[in-house]
C-alpha cells in the first residue's frame, strides 16, 4: 500500500482547520498551530491515523462486509459517488433515511419495491395500469432510485460506516453507535473525535482535501477486495487438486485382464501405516490460525484484536467462552459494548464453527447490529 505524503496533503489544503473559536478542546491533540484566526492541523498525524484507517478497512473488505460511505454535503456528495462506485460500495450522498441502520428491515422493504415495479415493466403488468397510476408509480421509483439507490445491493447491516463531517451526519454516528458498528470519519477541528473509532483529522470542507482522502481510502479497499478474490481463487484450485490425483489413481489401477493369473501366487504384507509429520504439523497450524472474528455481527477489528489477545482466536473457543468474560473484554476495548447483550456473540460463533454461514446470515439480517 502506497503511503500518501504530506507534501500531497499540504497540497489539497488538509491541513486548514476551522476558525479557533469554533474549535472543539478534544481535538487538540491533532492541532499544530493557530494563525491568521485559523487553526492548523497537524499533517504527521494525519498520515499516521490515515494509515490506521486504511488498513482496518483492508481488513473489513476483505472479509467480505460492505462499508457504508455517507457524505450528504454539496461539496463531497459527487466525490464519495464517483470513488465509492469503482469498488463497488454502498453510498448515501442525499439524504440520510432515519432509521437506516435501526430500522434496517423497513429499509430494505423500501428497496425491494423499487425490484418490484421494474419487474413490473419488464412483465408488462405496468402497461395495465391507469395513466395516471403509471405516472404514480414513475415518481415513487425516481424517488426511491434518488434516495436508495446506491445502497440496493445492501442486503445486511455495513461491516463500517465512513463518514465525511460528523457533525452534519449526526445521525448516522448515533445509529452506529448503537449497534455497535465501527466508525470511520473525516474530522474538523470543529468535531467531536470521541465519536469516531477511526478518525481521520482533516478539513471536511474543502473538495480537493476530500478527494485525496477518498482517493487512500478507496485503494485500500480495493486492495482489500483484491486479497479476498486471489483467496477465493486459490482455493477453488486447491479443491481442484485432489480430483486430478483421484483420476490419476483410478487410471493407474490394473483391470481385471491385465493380472497374470498364472504367475505364482504372492503373499502381500500388510504396509505399515506411515505418518506425515509435516502434513500432520501444518494441519494443526492451519486449524489453530486466528480467524476473522468481524464476520460476528457487532464485533469491529478493535474488539476482534482483543478478543484474539485474550485466547478466543477461534470461533469453536469463542462460541464455548463465558459471555459475561466476553462481554469484559469487549467493554475495555470499547465503551459502547457495556451496554449490549453479550450472549449474541456465542450464539453466532457456534454457527459459525459448524459451518452454517447461510443460516448466520440470515440470523444477522434478522436482527439489529447482531443483538437479540
């Protein structure tokens, strides 16, 4: 991953703050200076927490969880749509619907309507309708495709939310919170950093500091679903593999005509059984590698570092551990898991440990942020 350069920041003008009296006292410790009435935020520590959010997203996308991009704001809406769009990630640049994430299943109703009428017109049972109906019926779908559009392909809650001015979308870091989903934020020194999991102190309102910021983020993500699909692709051939050893096997194998029946009878000794050290060796490796614990609803790469520091690196330990031990260990990562259910994250691990990855997934979609 190519690591941006402070000079290119300094360039976009990143480093403009807000006026100082409408600063924020908790992001003094990303603030450099104060001049001309301005503060100045500190570049060096921009790279540094931009580099962290970039490589926490890398992990998100290649898990395979979507990372929801809200940026309602005149100068960022047409940056986020256009960056989003070529990885392929859900966006709102109009309007952020109350109870996006909360109230998720009414959302998602509202998208499958939008499925509806164009089956509808493809069926010719459009056709059929009054004209004034038909005309009814246009709106709702231009109004729907306004506001819903660019998130139709979101069947479940983001694995993240990357946010541009949280205090315009203040809503939307409410939400998050209360499902426990990760934030990922551009802030101004005129925000409240204690809000946001993984900050990005910069200037939210100038266009050419967003785009470079975009601009990382994006390639991160793309990286990210660059890894998943050589894994993916990896392992179909790996699962190719035995089949062709199989065939050869088979192929090799004498028939019937071929064996000699008058030759001397020969008595076969039983082989003893062998063992492949290195085979039986990288088996245990392979089982007792940590796995990504962010595919458990509500869990986010913090808490899944904490989780995994704390000997539940596996889904089969954490689906057996204490939930109230879990529930501990998440609190100190995070002081918004305090709050939540705990025995959630046992019940998805065991799904997950049997190999029942659709019926999580329903499970998931069921439910809000992965609590009961």
């Amino acid at each position: 991953m190519a690591k941006v350069e402070v000079k290119q920041l300094l360039e976009a003008g990143v480093h403009f703050g807000h006026l100082t009296r409408k600063w924020n006292p908790n992001m003094a410790p990303y603030i450099y200076m104060e001049r001309n009435g301005i503060h100045v935020i500190n570049l060096y520590k921009t790279v540094a927490k931009l580099d962290e959010a970039n490589e926490a997203l890398q992990k998100i996308a290649a898990s395979g969880r979507k990372i929801l991009f809200v940026a309602t704001k005149k100068q960022a809406k047409d940056i986020v749509a256009e960056k989003v769009a070529n990885v392929n990630m859900p966006y709102i640049t109009e309007r952020w619907p109350g109870g996006m994430l909360t109230n998720f299943v009414t959302i998602r109703k509202a998208v499958k309507k939008m499925a509806t009428i164009d089956r509808m017109k493809k069926d010719g049972t459009f056709m059929t309708l009054s004209k004034k109906e038909r005309l009814q019926v246009d709106r709702l779908r231009a109004k729907l495709e306004k506001n819903l559009g660019s998130i139709s392909e979101m069947t479940r809650l983001p694995g993240a939310l990357f946010i541009v001015d949280t205090m315009r979308e203040h809503i939307a870091v409410k939400e998050a919170q209360k499902l426990n989903i990760p934030i990922f934020a551009m802030v101004d020194t005129n925000s409240d950093p204690r809000d946001v999991d993984y900050l990005i102190p910069s200037n939210d309102d100038a266009s050419k500091s967003i785009d470079i910021i975009m601009t990382e983020v994006t390639n991160a993500i793309a990286e990210g679903l660059a890894e998943r699909k050589s894994e993916k692709q990896s392992g179909k051939e790996g699962s190719d593999e035995p089949k062709a050893d199989k065939k050869e096997k088979s192929a090799a194998k004498p028939t019937p005509e071929a064996v000699d029946t008058k030759a001397a009878p020969v008595v076969a000794k039983t082989p003893e059984p062998t063992v492949n050290v290195e085979a039986t060796k990288e088996a245990v490796a392979k089982d007792s590698a940590p796995v990504d614990l962010t595919k458990v609803e509500g869990i986010g790469p913090k808490a899944a570092e904490a989780l995994v520091n704390a000997g539940f690196d596996s889904y089969a330990k954490l689906a057996e551990g204490n939930p109230e031990k879990i529930k501990e260990i998440l609190t100190e990562a995070s002081s918004r898991m305090a709050h939540l259910d705990p025995t959630s994250w046992p019940k998805q691990a065991k799904m997950a440990a049997d190999g029942k990855w659709d019926e999580l997934k329903v499970w998931q979609d069921n439910t809000k942020g992965g609590v009961e």
